[in-house]
C-alpha cells in the first residue's frame, strides 16, 4: 500500500510539473506573439505598395507585342475576374487546397506537413497558406527564425479579416516568381507559352502551378523536365482528388506534351522598338519605363515590318556580293503624317561587328 501511494504521489508531482510546462509554454508564446506583434507591418500596406510592372510596346494595331521592357520583374498585372478557373484551381491544388476553409493559417495542412515531413525524413512539404506566402513575399522577408513564423502566422490572420478571399488570391496570382524573370500569372503564361492567360489549358495551367514551388530547378529551360512533369502531374492528381476536374481531364492534361515557346531574345523589330524605348526613357526615366506598366501604341506596320527586314536581308546579300558592302537599312515613313511604319536599321540586329578587314559602309535600300 506504502508503495502504491508513494507512486500515485510521483505520478502527481509529474502530472503537474508536465501541466505547469505546458500553460508556462502557451504564456511564453502569447507573450512572444503580443512582443512580436507591435513591431509588424501594416497589413493595409500590402494593397497600398506599388508593384513594378513591365511596359508593353505594340504595333499600331495594339494586338502585336514587340517588347517588354522590364527591370529584375517581368510583370503584367491582371483583375482576378480575368484569371481562368483552370489557373485557380492548379494553383490551389498546388499550394492549399483549403484555401477558401482556413482563415489564414491551416492547422490541418500544418500537421499533414509535419507527418510527412517525419515519414521522408526531410523538410518535403511546407505547411504555410497562400495568405501566409503572400505575405511573405510582400511584407516579409524569407528568412528562417521562429520570430519571422510567428509575424507571418499573425499578419496571414489580420491580412484575411481586411481582404477577401478572391483580393488575397489575386494578389498573390499577380506577384509571385515564375522564373526566367516572369512574375505573376500573366507574364509566366506568356514567357513560357507565348499566350494570354485566359487561353491556357489545363496542361499549361498545372504545368505554370507547379513553378512557384523551385523556379529555377523545374524551369521548363532547364534540365530538370522530369521532375516538372512529375510536380505538374502530381498537382493533377490533387485536383481530381479535391474535385476541381475529373479524372478523364486530369488523364488527357498528363498526356498533354510540354509544348513552350523557345527561349529568344523577346524582341520584335528591334530597331524601332529600341527607338522607342530611347524615347521614353529620355522623356519619363529608366525607372519609370521599367517598372510604371505603360501600355505604348505606336505608329508600326507588323506586315510592312516584315516585308522590310526580307528586303533588308536579300540586299545586305546582294551589297556584299556586288558593293563589298556589308549591310544595308532601311525606314518607311507616312509622307502624309510623318508616321514611322517600318524601321530595319540592318540585316540581323544581332550579329557581331564584322572583323576589321571586310568594309563597313552601307548600302541604303
């Protein structure tokens, strides 16, 4: 009996000591959150920053993009009503599929992070939210402390009682990197497919869902295709899983091949559109060119364009072969309005200086 009671006392003496370490640690850590707290961003602040956004050079016709001049971001930002379903949807599958259910952070997605993590024996799957990413991204800063989790996990809560759902999506559709310089959903589906966003397939939409997670490791230019097309089909799988498509479209996008555009230089009529941008530059800065989002129209025929570069070609051939000339040019102008409507200033805008023995003057077509 003796024995008995002195182990039910232990037993007692553990279950307080264990009940103290455990309200001690809940008041450490709302101290830690209140401490943390006075110090954060405002969160009104992530509506208010200006976003650098890309200038667009286009034709006349203002359907044909010549250039886009852009600082370290290539961005076009788009109202989320213009984002197809089939991108939310990826991205959510991608990224958190509770998204519309939590209220900034998912304790759910924590602990199934955390067992998957133990079970790999690694850091395999994150448990922050899209709010908690996006804010991150645009208040934070990406370094790995305890104090950056806690301000995260605060201002995700306080970020999802000022906006709504479809405002924090769309933000976060709009900023985050793609790689190869693309940010934002836009600027990605035209880097990689050369199209408006609202054209993607449900291929193309997985394949650019499953981007944000390592840009530069899955790049579609890189030599990690395998490991993207796994991602790609594994978000896929997620979405049939969440019932976001249905397994007959989910199977047809996993053998939809990889089809991106090539990697160019992204610069059409070169001549001109870096007349173009000289212009704007004197009159409105780099910085301002760079990062303000100008749409520019301006006075170039694509047809006339095209026809001039052919001609410019067939003739830099010609003056080197009769001339000893080793290029030609020429620029179309509206005698009627002083409009430039086709500028080739030689035969490739790309080639290197001839070596100093061939000749250098021009035969003007």
């Amino acid at each position: 009996m003796k024995k008995q009671s002195r182990t039910k006392r232990w037993l007692k003496r553990i279950g307080f000591f264990v009940l103290v370490l455990f309200f001690a640690g809940i008041a450490a850590t709302a101290v830690s959150v209140f401490v943390l707290s006075r110090n954060l961003p405002n969160p009104e602040r992530i509506s208010e920053r200006t976003v650098a956004e890309s200038t667009k050079i286009y034709d006349r016709t203002d359907t044909v993009l010549l250039y886009d001049i852009h600082g370290e971001e290539k961005r076009t930002i788009i109202p989320f009503n213009e984002i197809p379903q089939n991108v939310i949807r990826a991205t959510l599958a991608a990224e958190d599929a509770r998204f519309y259910q939590h209220a900034g952070i998912d304790a759910r997605g924590i602990a199934r992070a955390m067992l998957a993590n133990l079970r790999g024996g690694g850091a395999i799957q994150g448990g922050s939210t899209i709010t908690q990413q996006l804010v991150k991204k645009a208040l934070l800063s990406d370094e790995r402390t305890l104090a950056r989790k806690i301000k995260e996990a605060v201002l995700a809560i306080l970020l999802e009682r000022k906006y709504s759902k479809d405002n924090i999506l769309g933000m976060y559709l709009n900023q985050i990197p793609y790689g190869s310089n693309a940010y934002g959903i836009s600027a990605a589906a035209q880097t990689f497919f050369g199209k408006h966003v609202s054209d993607l397939t449900l291929a193309e939409a997985s394949l650019l869902a499953a981007l944000p997670n390592a840009p530069t490791r899955l790049s579609p230019y890189g030599s990690h295709q395998d490991e993207l097309v796994l991602r790609r089909n594994h978000i896929l799988d997620r979405m049939a899983e969440a019932g976001f498509s249905n397994k007959d479209e989910v199977d047809a996008a996993k053998n939809a091949a990889i089809a991106v555009v090539p990697l160019r230089h992204g610069l059409a009529a070169p001549h001109f559109v870096m007349y173009v941008r000289e212009y704007l530059q004197e009159k409105y800065g780099e910085r301002a060119v760079e990062q303000s989002g100008f749409r520019v129209i301006t006075t170039l025929d694509v047809d006339m364009q095209n026809a001039a570069e052919k001609i410019i070609q067939d003739g830099a051939g010609l003056n080197e072969k009769q001339a000893g000339a080793a290029n030609a040019a020429m620029v179309a102008i509206d005698p009627k309005t002083g409009e430039i409507l086709a500028m080739a200033g030689s035969a490739d805008y790309w080639s290197k200086p001839k070596p100093d023995g061939c000749k250098r003057s021009e035969a003007h077509v």
